[in-house]
C-alpha cells in the first residue's frame, strides 16, 4: 500500500560537524545543491572556516544553497561533554533560527554530531543522518551515553559502503538493514587531454617527458597513510607528487628537503586536481581506514590506475581487486612493491583503469538523488505524529500518490 504523506516538508537543514575541508564536506555541498534542484529550500551550516571551500565546491548551473556559520564542528580536542554541550547549544540556536522542516545531518565520524541529533530529536523533527566513515571496535564512548536522548530509531539514516553501514548500526543499537547504503556519486568519465596534462606536469616538476610520476591525494594524517609517503618514495625511487595538507605538512616536508633526490614534491591542496590524475601513472591511496574514498572516483574518471591498501577501498567489497591494485601489505614495502608490479604491466593497468572508470561511470548524482529523497521521505515518516500537521509538499510527493 502506497504510503499517505502528511507532512509538509520544504526547508532542509543541512548541519556540517565537520572541522576541516575534505570527501565528506565535498559530497555535502554538492548534495546541498542538487536536493535544491528537487525543490528544496537549503540552508548549509558550517564551521566559519568551511563557508569559503563549501561555496567553492558548490557545481555550477544548480540552486545555491543558503550557507550560515555555525559553531557544529566537533572538536577532538575538547572532552566529548565539552563538545556535545557546545554543539547542542549551537544546534539549538541554529533550529530556533532557520525553523527547518527536516535535518540532513552527514556525519564524518559516528560520535560527531550528537549535539546536533539530540537537539533535532528533542523538537520531534524529522532527520536523516549520513554515515561517511566508522571503524571496526566498539563504538565511541559518548554514543552509549547519548543514546537515550538521539532517538536514533526515530531517524532515517543512509551510508556510503557496506562496512560503514554495519559499523554505524552497531555504534546506534540499529539492525544493519535500517541503514541504507547509498554510494558516492563519481565525476563524469573522460580521459581527454591526458597527453598535454603529461606533458605540462612533468615541465612544471622538473621532470623529464617520459619520467614516471605517482601521486597521492588526501589529507596529510596517518589515517590516510601520508606517514608512509617518504618511505614509499625512496623504496620507488620516483618522482611523488603530494596533493594536499593536514597535520603531517611539517614532517613531510622536512623529508623532502632531507632527499638530496627531490623525489617527493608537496604541492599542497588543489582547486582541481584532474590535471594531476591524467597526468600521473598512477595514484597510490595508502589508507587506513576509509568509507568510499572519493579520491579513488576522481582517479576512475580519469583513467588513472590505482594502487590502494585493503582498507583504503574496503567499501569496494569483492569487486576491489578488479578495479584496482590491493597491496599484500599495508606498510610501504607492500605498497611500493604494488606499484612497481602496475608499472610493469602497462595492458593490466589500462584495462584495470577502464573497469574502474565504468565502475565510476555507474555512480552518478542522477542515480544517487532518488535515494536521497527517498530517505528523506522516510525520515518524514518515522517523526512522531503530532509534528506531522501541514499537507505534504511537492519536493517530498510520491509518484504512486501523484494524480
């Protein structure tokens, strides 16, 4: 039976906890945008210092989002009281003010928005939370202690890979199937200009027209492995370019200037990086822990063959091995080792390189926004009834129900 909407539903709230720029912040500003193509009144809030990356990674020729600051970011420095107190208090502010109908809350790590889940439950709103990374353990402290007051079984929630979605459903007290798995959308595929971006790359490094070039792209943390990058260069003894920053710059940078070489180029963080991945020979994605690493999309679409840890493309499941080199190990020597086996086998490389570019051509936005609004719709639904007063609106109609 076709499910009967009550409830009207056009102002979204999409509240960011996040306190630095990267995959999941990305996917949240486009995602932003595109539900405002549904018919959305879309209001992002953010850290004061993600308003500028935010606007900037917003695509073009859809509706702007409004974007606000808010102080939402959780913050591992403070104690999970501190933090979940602040946002609260933030979240609460921010609800008082944007009168939201339904809250689109994207976690980057599970215990990151509790402030802000506790808050949109208190008011009975209807919310939809976005799991984008989890690891293996038991889940964060601060969750077990929250539980009663998220009301996580009153919201709708959605994950970008299988492993996530489980990890997040045992951090929740949810079964595995409440949890949707909704993959990240990829860019469009195409490989045109490799030659001149090759060949512009290797004038700007330095570098000889036919030298090889790998890169990495990604925050400079250990959870992305970029402690490894040094020692991965000298095992290469290649050129490595570094796209990116984070907390380990410094260290890195110091090891670049130690390598009388000069393998190892930082070239901090990019606007665009498709130059770099058709001009490389490859992008290596050393990671610890992962979602659905849209670093390995970007390179996808681009033709770029990838080497990559288990973990890095773990959300990939069985068909990991198909669409990218899996190093035997995760240290260095298994990576570089990884590497080296790809550059020598340049017809394996391409053909793995057009599996991953159909696999990234498969994810699209014009797939991934029907589950969305989906979910949404779901979120409307499990709100507690005496919120649920208005007629439904347009953006949220079901077709079985349209006239």
């Amino acid at each position: 039976m076709a499910l009967t909407p009550t409830r009207h539903l056009t102002r979204l709230l999409l509240a960011l906890p996040s306190l630095r720029f990267g995959g999941t912040e990305r996917h949240a500003a486009e995602l932003a945008a595109r539900l405002g193509a549904e018919g959305l009144e879309v209001t992002l809030a953010a850290e004061p210092a993600l308003l500028a990356p935010l606007a900037a990674a917003l695509p073009p020729g859809l509706p702007t989002p409004r974007i606000v600051a808010a102080r939402l970011g959780w913050d591992e420095d403070e104690s999970p009281a501190t933090a979940m107190e602040r946002q609260h208090a933030a979240a609460e502010a921010l609800l008082a003010t944007e009168t939201p109908d339904i809250v689109l809350l994207p976690l980057p790590w599970p215990d990151a928005g509790l402030g802000v889940m506790r808050a949109a439950a208190a008011r009975g709103l209807p919310r939809l939370v976005a799991l984008h990374l989890a690891a293996e353990g038991p889940p964060p402290p601060a969750i077990a202690a929250s539980l009663p007051a998220l009301d996580a079984a009153g919201a709708a929630w959605a994950a970008v890979s299988a492993p996530v979605a489980r990890r997040g459903a045992s951090c929740f007290g949810l079964p595995a199937a409440r949890i949707a798995l909704i993959d990240n959308p990829a860019p469009a595929v195409h490989a045109a200009g490799r030659d001149a971006a090759r060949a512009a790359l290797r004038a700007l490094l330095g570098l000889r027209a036919d030298q090889r070039l790998i890169l990495f792209v990604g925050r400079l943390e250990e959870a992305k492995g970029a402690d490894l990058l040094p020692a991965l260069t000298d095992r290469l003894n290649l050129p490595v370019a570094v796209l990116g920053d984070g907390l380990l710059r410094g260290h890195l940078e110091a090891e670049a200037r130690a390598d009388p070489r000069g393998l190892m180029r930082l070239i901090g963080q990019v606007a665009d990086p498709t130059p770099w991945y058709l001009g490389a020979d490859a992008l290596v994605l050393p990671s610890r822990l992962e979602g659905a690493p849209l670093v390995f999309l970007e390179a996808a679409a681009r033709f770029c063959p990838v080497v990559a840890s288990a973990a890095a493309l773990e959300g990939l499941g069985p068909d990991a091995p198909d669409l990218a080199r899996i190093a035997t190990s995760a240290d260095a020597a298994g990576l570089a080792g990884a590497v080296q086996a790809l550059l020598a086998d340049p017809a394996g490389a391409a053909a793995m390189a057009a599996r991953a570019a159909a696999e990234a051509a498969r994810r699209t936005w014009q797939r991934a926004i029907p589950a969305w609004m989906g979910q949404l719709r779901l979120a409307a639904t499990l709100a507690p009834p005496s919120q649920a007063a208005r007629p439904w609106a347009e953006p949220f109609a079901y077709p079985e129900n349209a006239a």
